[in-house]
C-alpha cells in the first residue's frame, strides 16, 4: 500500500511517494514551469534519476496526470490494495478559520478552498486542480487536505487579532492565519524527540526559514504566535518579500508614487526583501553571503538585517511563551547558514541562548545540536519535511486517529 503526497506551488508541483508501512520514501518528482512556455517534469525512484523531459502541463492536474504516469512506468500504481496508491494527500497553504486539522476531502472541503482562493490566488486554485486530477485518477482512494495555516489555528485571539474595526474581521476575516505551518509542526515534534522530552511540556521557537521565512511560538505542540499574518507578506524580510512594514508606506507608494494595489503589491513580493537590500541582483542568501564576504556594505546590512528581524521574533516569542526551552532552524537558510544562526543568536546570552560555533560550523545529516552544554535553551537544526509529516496527517486521518 501506498500513500502519495501532493504540493502544488504557484507554478510548481512535486509529489512523493511512500510505503504506508513505514512511511519510506520510494519514489518522488516535480513538474516545474507549469502553465508557462516550456514545462519541464523530473521523476526519480528511489533516490535515482528515472526521467527528466519536457511535459505538457498547462495546469496542476495535467502536471500531476504526467506525474501519475511515470508512477504507473516505475511500477509503483499498482490496480490492487496491496500494490496501489490508497490515500493521496494534498498540500493546502489556506483553510481559513474553519480547517484546524486535516480533513478528507469532501464538495464541502473543496469549496472551502476555493472560498479561500481570494485569500491564497497563487495556490489554492492549483491544489484544488490537483486534488480533482487526483480523484479522477485514484477514485478509490482517500483524498486528504493538509492545510499550512491548521497548525496556527491554536493561537489566542489576542495574538492573531489585527486592532482594526471589528467588522473587516468579523465580516471580511481579515486577522493573523500564519503559514508553513505543516512544517513548524514537524519540526517541533521532531524536536522533542530529539530532546526526549514531552511535547505538551515544551516551549519553543521554530524558525522556518527559506525562500519564504516564518517564526512561530510553540507551546506543547500548539501554536501560540506566528510571524507570518494575513497573507505570507508579514514578518520577517524574506529572499523577496518585506515583511514588517507601517501600512502607511504602501498608502504613500500608491499616493505618492503612482502605484496601483496590484503593483504596489509586486512590489512588496517580488522587488524587495534580501534582493533589495543587497542589490547585487540575487535574492538568493548564498549570493548574499559571498558578497558581504566580498566586502559589499549592502550585503553586509541585508545579512545584518535579516538576522536581527529574527532574534527580534526570538525575544518577542520567549516573553510570549513566558519562558523558552529550544529554538529550532530549519529550511534552506535555517539548515545551511552558520552566518544567520550565529547572528542571530548574538548577544541573546541574557536569554539563557549560548551557540556553540564549532557545532553551528559543522555540517551534517539528521537533527542537529549547535548550542554550548552550559546553553539553557537548546538550539537545533532539524531538516524539514513536508511531505513526510503530510503523509503522517494522511495516515492519522486514514486510521482516525485525528
Ligand atoms: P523554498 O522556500 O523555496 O522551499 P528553501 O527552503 O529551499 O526555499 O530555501 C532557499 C534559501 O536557502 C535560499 O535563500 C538559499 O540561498 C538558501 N540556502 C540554501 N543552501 C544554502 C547554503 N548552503 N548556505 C546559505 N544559504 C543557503
């Protein structure tokens, strides 16, 4: 039996493929370009390169329709319960106020995610493209959403209220969601394991950060706080996003400037973050990096920036969480830079937070420890898995134990 995991971004879909006994991974691939000139599919099977070609895809079904059929060629979409794919779960970023955890998708599921396509245009409409090409190719099986804002749904009213007339959120719901939230919630758990402690007893912060970038506070398992709020705009500086900004600013863009909301909005998304603060052209943290290491200023202050906005969150969320037992990084920056980790963490000593630079320099595999033995506050680098911790949702949800 096998479960079969879908993520569809903006212009991208991957899947993975995995055993339902064990959750091994056997088989993975992604179409990328997706309702642009040339879409290109890559599939490997068990950690191989299988195929890698250009594919007709001018949406997410007809990319994950190409991608079912390389299962079907690796052998792995077997007819029978045994052989074939029995639950597909499905990556959703918005289920609103409404999704909590993850559900088996029912008409009512699927207009929920269309309802909250006003909310997440570039991915809500594609997962719900992938969700019917998904049970037009697999009628039998369970079809489960995994929502990226359910694991925030455990925050206070105090902390995802915006301080606005309350109608825009009675009415128009606009407040605090919080996104990458299938990750945080791994990456927590997965820190307790590592620490061998009790989930509900402990407290910590989880720093996901990527190409997109959010902190979260986490008590026993539940989300508290998170950096992200209405849109995936909020929070931190990002490889091209702001994050924090005074609204009034985009007001004076659009009145001053001569911006209309959708430019003013690209704007903000696309041209500005670590791209724009560096200005070498990349928003990429490793461009960042070799340039500050070059001696660019700018590049300098983009890394500066970038990592005091994060021990910002740091302190926020420890007073938040009154108290604070391990800070976790993850995602491509989290796990890769020793430079953002170290800056970071500087000067938080007061906080019971002492990095160990040997271990932050290290590499390596797996979860890993970089705070000093005399550090309160255990720092660790956990490699994320979505797709993982998506396939547990669907199993959870399969067996009804959620
Ligand atoms: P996405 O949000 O698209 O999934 P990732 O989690 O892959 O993004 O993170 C992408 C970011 O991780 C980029 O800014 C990239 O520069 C950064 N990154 C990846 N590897 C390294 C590295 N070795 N050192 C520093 N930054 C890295």
């Amino acid at each position: 039996m096998k479960i079969l995991v879908t993520n569809a971004g903006s212009s991208s879909l991957k899947i993975t493929c995995f055993a339902a006994e064990g959750l091994q991974e056997v088989a993975k691939g992604m179409v990328e370009r997706i309702g642009q000139a040339s879409p290109a599919l890559r599939f490997s099977q068990n950690g191989g390169q299988v195929a890698s070609r250009p594919v007709e895809a001018a949406d997410a079904g007809q990319a994950l329709r190409a991608l079912v059929a390389c299962l079907g060629e690796a052998g792995l979409n077997g007819a029978d319960q045994e052989e074939g794919i029995v639950a597909v779960g499905h990556r959703v970023v918005h289920g609103g106020e409404e999704m909590t955890r993850p559900v088996l998708v029912t008409p009512e599921i699927k207009e929920l995610i269309a309802r909250y396509a006003a909310l997440a245009p570039l991915h809500n409409p594609p997962s719900l493209a992938g969700i019917e090409a998904a049970q037009e190719l697999f009628p039998d099986a369970a079809q489960v959403a995994a929502f990226d804002t359910a694991f925030h749904a455990s925050m206070p009213e105090r902390a995802f209220i915006y301080a606005l007339p309350w109608e825009l959120y009675e009415q128009d719901k606009i407040r605090r969601y919080g996104f990458h939230g299938i990750s945080h919630g791994f990456v927590f758990h997965e820190a307790a394991r590592h620490l061998g402690a009790e989930p509900s007893g402990l407290k910590a912060v989880t720093c996901h950060l990527g190409n997109g970038c959010s902190m979260a506070a986490v008590n026993g398992g539940a989300a508290r706080d998170t950096s992200m709020g209405f849109t995936p705009l909020e929070g931190l500086i990002m490889g091209t996003r702001c994050g924090d900004l005074d609204p009034a600013a985009v007001l004076y863009l659009q009145e001053q400037k001569g911006l209309g909301p959708a430019e003013a909005l690209e704007l903000m998304n696309h041209r500005s973050g670590l791209l724009a603060l560096a200005g070498i052209g990349s928003g990429d943290l490793r461009d960042i990096e070799q340039a500050a290491g070059e001696g660019a200023p700018r590049a300098q202050l983009a890394l500066d920036a970038f990592a005091y906005r994060i021990k910002k969150y740091i302190g926020a969320y420890a007073a938040a969480l009154g108290g604070l037992d391990a800070v976790v990084f993850t995602a491509g920056i989290g796990e890769n830079s020793p430079t953002v980790r170290r800056l970071a963490c500087a000067g938080l000593e007061f906080l019971g937070l002492e990095i160990d630079e040997k271990l932050n320099q290290e590499g390596g595999e797996g979860v890993r420890e970089i705070s000093a033995p005399s550090s309160r506050v255990r720092l660790l680098v956990i490699p994320t898995n979505e797709e993982l911790a998506i396939a547990r949702q669907v199993l959870r949800v399969v067996r009804r134990e959620d």
